[in-house]
C-alpha cells in the first residue's frame, strides 16, 4: 500500500488491564487519520474475535484498504447496499476488480505487473469476507415485514458476490514440497555457524562483541536445527527458560501474547503450544556459555528477560534480524531460511522413528508434542510415559546430529 492510497495503517499498543499490551492495527484515513469506522467495525467484532495475531490482522486491514480504494475510485460504498449489490455485477468483478486486487500498489521503484497468485488470493477472500459482512449486517437492518423483497435481493446478492469472488481467485496450485538440508549439508551447516570457521559470516574481527554476535546467531541455527520451532518460538524465549544444568536439561518453549514489556512493534509470537524440550549435553553446554560468557557483553543485557538480543541496542532481537541471519548464510546455502531447518528436523526424527521400529501412530504423535502442533495428538501426550518417550527420541536425534562433529571444539 504506497504512498498514493488514501489509507495508512498503523498500531497502537492498549494500555487498559484487560487487553494491556495487545498490539491493536487501526485503518486511518491519511488526510485526516481518522478511523475507517467500518473497516474497523470488521476487525474488531469479526476478525479479532477469532482470535487472529496482531501481524495477520493488519495484513488484512491492508487488504481491505485496497478494496476501499477501489470503491472510492468507482464511486461505490457500501453505506448504500441496494445501489451496491446493483453496481457490483459479476463481470464488474472480473473486469475491474480482480485485476485491481492483483496489482502491486508498493512504493517501490521496480514494480511487479502482478503480485504472486497467493497475495491475489488472500486479498479476495479478505475482501469477500469483508463484502459479506457488511451485506449480511445491511440484510439484517432490513424489515422481513416491511421490505421483503430488499431482504431477498441483499441474501441473493451476497451468495452472487461471494461466488464470483471464489470464481475470479487464482487456482490453488501445489507448489514443489519445500524440503530440509540433507545429512551432509546439515552437517556443513554446523561446521560454518561454528565462530571460529573462516567461513562464519557474522561479525568480523575476534573483540568480545563479535564473539557474542557469533554465538548468538550460532545458537538460532542450532536450536532451529535441534527442535524445528518457529521464529517466534525464538524470540520469545527467556533466559529463563532454559534449564541447562541436572540430569535432565531443559528448554521451556511458552507463549507470551502480547506482553506488556516485550517493547517490540512488531511483536513475535509462538504459534505452537507451550512444551517442554529435552536438551543434548552439547547444546546445553553451549546455551549455558551462551548466556554466561557473551550474553552479557550485549549493552543493557540486565534490562530484559529475553534470551536473544540486539548486539547494538540490547533490545529483543527482532524477526527482520532473524531473517538477516539466515540471509547471510545464502553464499554457503542459497536455499537457506527458518523453514528449511523446521523440515529438517521433522524429516530427521521421521528417520530416527522409523530406524528406531516406531509405529506411523505413535512417530505422529511424537512429532506434534516436539513440534507443539495442535490437535488432539492421538491422546498420548495427556500421559507422562509418552512425553517422556518423546523427549528421549528428541535427545537421540540432538545426538546424532552432533555426532559427526565431536572433534569441533564447541
């Protein structure tokens, strides 16, 4: 949405008890930043009921800013429905609309004739949602006893509406099935992120605070490789929660939405449930030293709890700067990003499964518990003896992986 559109989206952080800390994304007017009442009518009473995150519903306020634009380009509003079913025909849908919603409306120098199939996608249904909404809201207003035939016509014209908008959406295509590193190029991976590798790629020079942005980053890609998680999973994480010491070491994944003091704008958020993984003696080892020896060389490190910093700034590292960490490793692993290692690792504790003569039933249930998946997780991690069982698997996969690179001096 570039500079052009007649609406900004921006966020507010709400201070009030019930809700203190939720990153709210509002739809303003630009000329005089106030509400789009409508638009945030939908938000707040359809889509953040749902319940939705902060980041997914301030995409769709986009969206919906788009569909607006083009409203106020041909005249339309949805204030006035009976003009509006009439206006908005299904060839009006085909011809003006749909090309409109693929359209690259950035701000940038080189634009795209087309946005990808699935933003395309997306954008529709948020927009047929949003058509939706404000017909079946138009049709209730209606009289049955006094407007019959209005109360037809909105109900007929909101089944239209949706099914040409389901007509004009790009076709779901199956895409090539991303796929996780392989033995060798995994085990390449733990040689280069080691800090001492000629070929690590962050932080030159050998001064204690590249030494920490080393660490640091080294410490993302193994707990990526280890157990899967998603960035959020990550960033979320508290020194806390780590358990490095006993005879069971731990890692405590927990979900902290929005929190108060997390002073992110953008704040990441674990879209796994909370689960509590096992920890190999060598990535204990090295979370331990982590959080001991470099941690501390971060500026400000005593001033938040969270386990992952800002080298600079000592403020929580943000999903952008996870994102350049994985970028910066493309000249070793040009296919590189957190979702490779996330496949990694579930096609690792397949193969330790089945070697290991586990069922199909249970290596499933297994890897939902590790992956905190939801679902009903064939019942089995309600037992003790069956998370336990998962850990134990999760710890021989931790082993095997750091087994061709015993002699690496961690």
């Amino acid at each position: 949405m570039g500079r052009s559109s007649p609406f900004i989206v921006t966020r507010v952080v709400l201070k009030r008890e019930e809700n203190r800390g939720e990153r709210l994304p509002l739809l303003l007017w630009r000329a005089s930043r106030l509400p789009v009442t409508r638009a945030m009518e939908w938000a707040l009473t359809l889509r953040r009921s749902v319940p939705i995150s902060s980041a997914s519903l301030d995409r769709e306020l986009r969206h919906v800013a788009l569909l607006e634009w083009w409203f106020e380009k041909e005249g339309m509003t949805l204030d006035e429905p009976m003009a509006f079913i009439d206006a908005l025909a299904p060839g009006k849908i085909e011809a003006s609309l749909r090309p409109w919603m693929a359209r690259d409306q950035s701000d940038r120098k080189v634009k795209k004739l087309s946005v990808s199939p699935e933003e395309i996608r997306d954008r529709l249904a948020v927009a047929k949602s949003y058509i939706d909404w404000a017909l079946n809201n138009a049709q209730r207003a209606l009289s049955v006893r006094l407007a019959p035939k209005q109360c037809l016509a909105v109900g007929a014209a909101r089944a239209s509406i949706c099914r040409s908008l389901d007509l004009v959406a790009p076709t779901q295509i199956s895409e090539r099935k991303t796929e996780g590193l392989t033995v060798a190029d995994s085990t390449r991976l733990l040689q280069v992120i080691e800090p001492s590798d000629p070929r690590n790629p962050w932080g030159r020079g050998t001064s204690k605070a590249a030494n920490a942005l080393r660490y640091r980053n080294q410490l993302i890609v193994l707990l990526m490789l280890a157990f899967g998680p998603r960035r959020g999973d990550i960033l979320k994480l508290h020194t806390g929660d780590v358990k490095a010491f006993g005879v069971d070491p731990t890692l405590w994944i927990r979900r902290r939405p929005d929190d108060p003091n997390d002073p992110r704008d953008w704040e990441p958020n674990a879209k796994t449930k909370e689960r509590i993984l096992p920890l190999d003696a060598t990535l204990a080892r090295l979370l331990n030293l982590y959080i001991q020896n470099h941690r501390s060389q971060v500026p400000k490190y005593k001033k938040t709890p969270y386990l992952f910093l800002a080298s600079q700034t000592g403020t929580p590292l943000s999903s952008r700067a996870v994102n350049e960490i994985f970028e910066s490793l493309k000249a070793e692993f040009p296919k590189i990003h957190p979702h490779v290692l996330r496949h990694t690792h579930n096609d690792r504790l397949k193969e330790h499964c089945r070697e290991s003569g586990i069922s199909e039933k249970d290596m499933v249930g297994h890897a939902k518990y590790l992956n905190g998946w939801l679902g009903d997780n064939f019942g089995t991690y309600t037992q003790r003896s069956a998370r336990e069982s998962a850990q134990r698997m999760s710890r021989n996969v931790q082993r095997q992986m750091f087994a061709p690179l015993e002699d690496v001096p961690f």
